[in-house]
C-alpha cells in the first residue's frame, strides 16, 4: 500500500477522554449539591437533576435556591466585603494566583466536567475555554497588583450580584469573578441551571485557594434565583443572557442606584470579500459558527459573501460541511458535539422548520440516536429582512445572503438590532482597517473570529447590550471614583414679581439644528430674579425633542471628523465664550440671586479648554493579547446623547456635559437648567459664533420631567445623562430599558461642579471597540 492510500483510507478516531475522574469527582461530593455559601457547602435540599445533554444522563442533584439561601449568600458576601478591600490589591492578587494555579492543576477535571455538563467537544473546553479562565485569573491578579499605584482614585462597588449563561459557564465565571475580586469586591454568582457543576467545582478550588469567607458565594437554581439576587440588596448586577432577560433586569434595578453591565444576543456578520483566501475563510467560518454549536452569543451566524465568489465559496462550504464530524463530545476527534438541553434543541428546530424562505443545506451525517444533536446548518438566499437574518438562533445554523460592494457589506452588516461582534475576511489591509471601525460593534476580528483574551475588553452596543468585561475598560465596571456625596436637593426657581429689567422683551427660543426654534406647543414661561422680570424662555414638548434628535442624526458626520479639528472648534467657542464672560456673570447672578456667576463662567471657560486639549489626546490602546497579532482598543463616540443638564450650575453645569461630549464625536441634546434657562439661552448666541456645524449641539429648554420621557424612549438616542435636581432616575432607566441605550444618572445624589470631571465624561461619551488584527503568513 502506497503512502498516497493509506492517507485515503485513514479515519478519525474515535479517542475518547476517559470521564472517571470527572464522575470520581461527583461522586465524591454525594452525585448531590448545596450552595456555596460563607466558604462552605450547604446541605443538599430539594432541586432539580444535571443532565449530560450527549447521552440524557443525570449526572447530579442540584438545590434550588430559596430567598433565604439568597439572603445568606448575600449577607456573608456583605459581611465579607470590607475585609476584602481592606487587604489591599497585593494580597487579594497573591489569592487570584492561587486560584490561577489551581485551575491550571485541575485543568482536565475542569474540561471534562465541563463537556459532560454542557455538551461542547472536549477539544473546545480543554483547549480554549479552560485556559482562558486561567489567563483571566492571571491577568486580574496582576491588576489588582497594580491597583493601588493605577486606579488611585477607585474604590470597590461592594457587593456583586452575578448571573451567567449556560454556554460557556466556567469561562463566563472567569469572565465576571475574576475582575471583581482585584477590585476588592466580593460576589454572589448564579450559573446556569443547566449547567452548574463547573461553578461548584470552582467553589472547592476557592476552599482549597484558602480565598476568606464569603468572598465567593454560589447559588443555584432557575430564573427564580436570578430575580432574587437582582432584587436583593447588592452593589452591581452583572448579566450575560439573552436580549429579553436584560431588557427586564434594566428596568428592575432602574432607580435603584445598582451598577449594570449587560452582556446580550448578537447576530454578528462575517463579511467575505472577493478577495479573500477562501479556504482561509471558510475554516474561519467553520470556528465562528459551529464552535459550540453555534451557541455563542457572538457567533459569525450571519454569512455575508460578495456577489463574484459566491457560487464558489456556498459549493466549498458545503463541501467543507460534509466532513463535519458529530457524535460524543468526549471524543477528541468530534467537531460538533450537543446541545445543552431538550428545550434549545426544540426551539432550534422550531426557527428552521418555521422558515419558508431560502435554501437549506444539511450534510447528509447519521446523529447519534440518544442525545440533543442538530445537524450543521447552511441557509442561502435569504433577505435581510427575513426573521432568520434578524433574529438570534443560537443553534448551528448559518444563515446567508450576498453584497456587491464595501458600502452595500456595511449596510447589510448594520442592518440588526444587535451589535456585538462582526468579522472582516479580506487579503486588503486598507479594506479591512476601513471597513472594520464602520461595522456597529463592539469587537471585530479581521481575517479571524472568535478571539478573545482578558487583556481585550468584550462588549457590546445597541441590543447587545453595555459595559465591557476583560482589560483596563473591564475594571471600571467593578469600581466606582471615591467621591463624597450628599443627598440630592431640588433646585427652585426664583419667585418673582414686577416688571421687567430689560424694558426690550427677550423670549429665548430653542436652539435646534444650529438655529433658533419656536417651541411646537407655542407655551413660554417666565424666569425671575430678585430684580424683577428677566425673560421668558419657551417649553419644549416632545415634538421639540423629536426635531432635536433627528437634526443631531443628521450631525452625524461630526463623528468623523479629526480631534485636532473639534478642538480647535472647543478653543473657538471658549474664546467666545471668555470675551462675553462679565455679560453671563451678571446673567447667573441675577437669575440664581448668588454672586458667583464670574466664578462659575470662568470654570465653564476651562472645562471648554480642557474638554479641546483631550480631544485628539484621549488614545485607545494596542493590547498585547498573545497572538501574533494586536487588538485595537478604538475609542469611538457613543453617537446621540440626550443630556437633562444641571439646575443649580446653569452654564457649568451644561458646558461640562456639552464640551466632553462633542469632542469625543457626540452630537448632544441639551435640556438646560430647569430654574435657571437663560445662560443656556445666551449660550447658542456662542455657539452661532464658533462655528459649530448645525446640529451637533442642540438646546432645549422646559421641564425636565416632562422632557425626560421622551428622551429616554427615542430609539435614535444612544445614551441619556441626568444631573437634573428632580430625581428622574428611574424614569429614565425604565424607559431606556426599550433599545438598551447607556445612562448615567445621579440616583438623587447631588454632583460636585466644582470639581473638574472631565475624564468621568470622556469615558462615558466613548465605546470602546476592539478591532483585532492577526499578522503574517
């Protein structure tokens, strides 16, 4: 036999993993668990059965959580926190390395568990999943090293509430617990109850680690439990799930003064240029979509081809699909193992069997007869707005249609609700560097996808949700500025009576698209000093809010152009601003009755000079992630803020949302002071003046309560700040909860204007997006 036919009669396998120590393990604890609570097991009480989802088998009991287990955990996690922070980053890094090191040791335990708990092939969970839960608490130990001498100014949140998937259930762990423990913060996590039994197993880690008393607490049980530690009394709520949960989880904590990330669906395009190293591609494809069974929440589920190859690249697809291998995830040689439960392999089922539309291809691959399997999926010829385009399956199914051009691909791409991921294949770096900061996502890969790395933030916008996990960006969700604060006080207008000051009526109008604006309802009211009369401004409506927002749509090439130009636009409006400074000195202290007005314009004119000098300093970062390759940290703008400004610094209080914002590429809706309207009113007198181009700053004036509604609820409106001194706050992120978009609201805590807090609004005008470049041949 000749070498050329003993390679063509080779098969694979099979090589199964031996699952004894795994099942050794279980057997050890009972085949029965309780929670982890206060460095402990509790006893094993009434529940629910693990399943192996490849074979049907139970492989434990798990506890479902009451409220009491919930307050226990909640409370040993309280009383554990200030112990913890206390430590100081060195020692909680020296615990982090000794969890790191643990997992390294245990690391085949780990991927088997997690292969028979979740149904992933053994070769995905020991070689990608386990080690980056143990890059994660590498990393993180080294930044709680670094915390004290790099985040002076942060402080722990205190308690973290923290709910994960069931898809990658130790490294969605990793992802969450690691970074909140640098911080100093201390967590009360619930796994997924399909698949709890890695998180248990990093419980006894934790006992071995030596990591103090409810510093780590684990329950388990279904959505219930989850409700229960949203609702219970915990500094921040982290959530990786599904678009729906979230969207409910952001109107529960809405007011509440919790800090939220969100971590949700996607439908991420993988865009294939003619160009392109189609069997490159294609191998990429294989890993963005059936990796996991396409369970993954940024899976390249959406296949995107350019017109001249796609004939070409469908019939290699195919091809590459009919050598697939599915059956037992224990066995190394498997490329698709199961899905994780009998209700996601239905719903799968239902989302294919419900599509008339398109062509669809299965390899003609013989299941395995017990056991949750779904055959690759190849769906061609749809149209973008065909449900299975728009909608997330979460399943290994891949759906496709095609482009002809670079600015059709991101057209197409864009075209969703979602925006977590996309990848770029394409042998042009140009086309590639272009095309990639205009997909709307959180990360791109180029000539790659599914990459991750803790030194990489991950993270998501529109519908995909907020905050990042992983890298210097990821910290910020578990810290908070070590500020004093003190209750929020409402701020009232002047009462005054008489006749004007001015015997030259001046009624102020809206500033909308870079002109003057009567309001829609035809209503002014008037504004007192103590002198008497000063003017009337008008009351928008949400009318007046709808033409805001759409003129700042239309701003939108504000976005592209350079730092170097929006500051020397910043410079400009300062200048302006300082040649008037005794006009709206005078203008403050007669409205407020104070006599700080020139103090006040003076700080309004530095935070102008400030905002410039950032705007084309505030760099991204090239993270050293180990491949060879880079990610790029790009600091893009947020898009359209509504901002409802401070009451009782009527210039400030505005130019210190205004000017960040606009300097990082933002266009902003402005509600102006609600007592105090009239220095904003002087102010687009300014802005008419320093060429600002219409529509990047917009100017309203009124009630904020009436305001704030409509704001929050416009779908074009990508991020709502509130510094109003009526506390709006849960209004505000009930009504944000409809398209997920960012808030930043004082939860009725006032904000010290005195202070310059520039950078706060920087990185809260700013997503980061990481685009990650692979290099060589």
């Amino acid at each position: 036999m000749t070498v050329k036919e003993i390679f063509e009669t080779m098969e694979y396998g099979p090589a199964p993993e031996s699952a004894a120590e795994a099942l050794a393990w279980l057997v050890d604890q009972g085949d029965k668990f309780g929670h982890f609570i206060d460095g402990a097991f509790t006893k094993p009480g009434k529940g629910f059965e693990s399943r192996n989802p490849a074979t049907g088998e139970v492989l434990a009991k798990l506890t479902q959580a009451t409220q009491a287990d919930v307050d226990a955990a909640v409370a040993a996690a309280r009383k554990a926190q200030p112990k913890w922070e206390k430590l100081g980053g060195p020692a909680r890094a020296r615990y982090l390395y000794a969890i790191a090191r643990l997992i390294q040791k245990h690391a085949r335990l780990f991927a088997v568990l997690e292969t028979l708990d979740n149904g992933k092939p053994i070769r995905e969970s020991r070689d990608i999943d386990v080690p980056l839960v143990q890059r994660h608490f590498y990393y993180h130990a080294g930044m709680a090293q670094l915390m004290e001498a790099e985040l002076p100014d942060a402080q722990a949140l205190g308690v973290c509430g923290q709910i994960i998937p069931w898809n990658f259930p130790l490294l969605m762990l990793a992802w969450k617990v690691a970074p909140a423990l640098a911080m100093g913060n201390t967590v009360v996590l619930k796994p997924a109850e399909y698949t709890s039994l890695t998180a248990l197993l990093f419980a006894d880690i934790c006992m071995q680690a030596g990591l103090p008393k409810g510093v780590v607490n684990i329950v388990t049980g279904d959505g219930a439990v989850g409700e229960m530690i949203v609702a219970a009394d915990v500094d921040k709520i982290a959530f990786t799930g599904s678009t729906i949960v979230g969207r409910r989880i952001r109107e529960a904590t809405a007011g509440s003064g919790k800090s939220l990330t969100l971590e949700l669906g996607g439908k991420s395009p993988y865009i294939v240029f003619d160009d392109a190293d189609i069997d490159s591609a294609i191998e990429g494809l294989v890993d963005a979509i059936w990796f996991n069974q396409g369970q993954v929440c940024c899976a390249g589920s959406r296949l995107l081809v350019q017109e001249g190859i796609a004939e070409r690249f469908y019939a290699k697809l195919r091809a590459r699909m009919d050598t697939l291998r599915i059956g037992n995830p224990l066995d190394k040689c498997i490329d698709v193992g199961a899905v994780v439960d009998p209700v996601q392999l239905q719903t799968i089922k239902s989302m294919v069997e419900g599509n008339a539309v398109g062509q669809v291809y299965q390899p003609a691959c013989e299941l395995p007869a017990n056991g949750c399997y779904y055959p690759p999926t190849l769906i061609t010829g749809l149209e973008t707005s065909d449900p299975l385009m728009q909608e997330e399956i979460f399943g290994p199914v891949l759906v496709s249609s095609t482009f002809r051009t670079p600015a059709e691909a991101v057209e197409l791409a864009n075209n969703t609700r979602y925006g977590l991921a996309a990848t770029v294949w394409t042998e042009n770096v140009n086309l590639a560097l272009d095309i990639a900061p205009k997909l709307v996502a959180g990360v791109v890969w180029v000539n790659a996808t599914n990459l991750f790395d803790a030194a990489a933030g991950f993270g998501g916008v529109r519908e995909s949700g907020f905050g990042r996990e992983g890298g210097w960006e990821g910290l910020s969700a578990y810290t908070k500025p070590k500020d004093k604060t003190k209750p929020l006080t409402k701020i009232e207008p002047v009462a005054g009576e008489g006749g004007p000051v001015d015997p030259v009526d001046r009624t102020a109008k809206l500033y909308v698209g870079g002109k003057q604006a009567r309001p829609d309802g035809g209503y002014s009211r008037a504004v007192w000093g103590k002198a008497g009369l000063l003017g009337h401004v008008g009351l928008a409506n949400r009318k007046d809010v709808r033409n805001a927002v759409e003129a700042a749509g239309g701003a939108a090439n504000w976005s592209k152009t350079t730092g170097h130009l929006r500051a020397q636009i910043l410079y400009y409006i300062g200048e302006n601003l300082s040649a008037r400074a005794d006009e709206f000195a005078h203008r403050i202290d007669a409205m407020t009755g104070r006599k700080d007005g020139t103090k006040e314009v003076d700080a309004a004119i530095q935070r102008l000079f400030t905002a410039a000098a950032w705007a084309d300093k505030y760099d991204g970062q090239v993270h050293g992630v180990p491949i060879r390759g880079v990610a790029i940290a790009m600091k893009e703008p947020v898009g359209v803020i509504g901002a409802l400004c401070a009451d009782e610094a009527p210039l400030l209080g505005l130019v210190s949302a205004m000017a960040p914002a606009i300097a990082m590429g933002n266009r902003v809706v402005l509600v102006a002071s609600e007592p105090y309207p009239l220095a904003a009113t002087d102010f687009y007198q300014v802005l008419d003046t320093s060429d600002v181009p219409a529509g990047v700053v917009n100017i309203l004036t009124g009630s904020h309560e009436e305001l704030a509604k409509p704001l929050a609820s416009h779908l074009n409106v990508d991020a709502v700040w509130s510094f109003s001194s009526s506390d709006l706050s849960a209004q505000i992120e009930v009504v944000s909860a409809g398209n997920l978009k960012r808030t930043w609201v004082n939860n009725a805590t006032a904000f010290d204007w005195g202070m310059d807090h520039t950078r706060r609004f920087l990185q809260a005008a700013t997503e980061i997006k990481n685009i990650w470049v692979p290099y060589g041949e």
